[in-house]
C-alpha cells in the first residue's frame, strides 16, 4: 500500500474500502460503504468495550424499543470491528470467530426488521445481515493492508480454517496452497 496524503479519516476510509469491497469482487450499496467509512472513523475515536456480546444481547433483550435498537447496533458493530481486524487476538482469547460473525449478522438483520419501513437504514442494515462475513473479510483485508505486520501462511491457513473465509482462501491459493472444499467453516 502506497502511502498518501489524505484530508480526512472518513476519506482515508472510503478510499480503502472501496479498494478492499472491490478487491473482494463483492457488490455493495453506496449507503452501506458510507455505514462502513463511518464505522471505522468512529473506532479511531471510540475504544472497543470489554463486555461479552452475551450480556449486551441479554441487555437488548429486555430494553425498551429504543435503547434495544441502541444495543443492537452496538453488537453488530462491535461484531463487525473485532472478527475484521482482530480475528487473532480472538483466537487467543479462546474465542471463536464464528461467535462474533453470528452474533454480528443475527444484530443486523434484526435491525433490518426494525427498520423495515425505512429504505435507507433498513436496506443498509439488510445488506450487512446478509453479507456480514463478506464485509468481515472487506475489513480483514484492511486491517492487512494497513498493518505493520503481515500474516504468514500457516496463520493464514489457521483463520481460514476457523472462519471459511473466502478472501484467504483465494489468499491461501495465491501462496500455491490448494485447501480443501468443505475444509474451513462456512
């Protein structure tokens, strides 16, 4: 990655996702892209909170419709955010990847019903429910390309195993490893 000049973090942002939404050959509403830039803009500011996504679903369960609406999008994001860019430190917290991405897509397409009347919010939350572990891999290869330290093939190899991600797979491919069909998660 090139490094440039940039006159803000949402264009920083948009300009890498875009790239990596492109890259990943997956097709994404303009609304859903700008869901994304802010999102990331708003991590650069906001520090990831430690409370299991268990407790915050349980906290959503039982608040009013508003605060429930509140804390679903704060599962999904936090979802979102943590199985792109730290899928390793998940793993060694013992946490499987696969939580975050089930949990993440289960908060938006409950925020898709919510806002089902609402073309905007309820198409963008529709779009990431549905695609949420392909916009995992839009931010897994961000956090790649922006990184100081890159994955070396076995751990490569051990994220696409957990995840069934088809970004590394194709990544996996391009290091001349053939993985398996039906080896890695789905």
């Amino acid at each position: 990655m090139e490094l440039q000049s940039t006159a803000s973090v949402q264009e920083f942002f948009h300009e890498v996702i875009s790239e990596a939404i492109r890259a990943q050959g997956l097709s994404a509403t303009e609304p859903t892209e700008f869901y994304l830039v802010n999102l990331l803009s708003d991590f650069t500011t906001t520090p990831v909170d430690d409370e299991p996504l268990a407790l915050k679903l349980a906290t959503a369960t039982f608040a009013s419709s508003e605060d429930r609406v509140k804390h679903l999008r704060e599962i999904a994001d936090k979802s979102l955010y943590v199985s792109g860019f730290f899928a390793d430190s998940l793993r060694r917290r013992s946490i499987d990847p696969n939580y975050y991405i089930s949990m993440g897509g289960s908060a938006y397409a409950q925020l898709a019903t919510h806002y089902r009347k609402h073309k905007v919010y309820g198409g963008v939350y529709d779009e990431l429910g549905q695609k949420f572990r392909s916009f995992v891999d839009v931010l897994g290869e961000i956090s790649e390309r922006t990184s100081t330290s890159h994955l070396t093939v076995v751990q490569l190899y051990e994220r696409w195993l957990r995840t069934g991600s088809e970004w590394m797979e194709r990544r996996l491919r391009v290091h001349g490893l053939l993985p398996r069909t039906g080896e890695g998660q789905s």
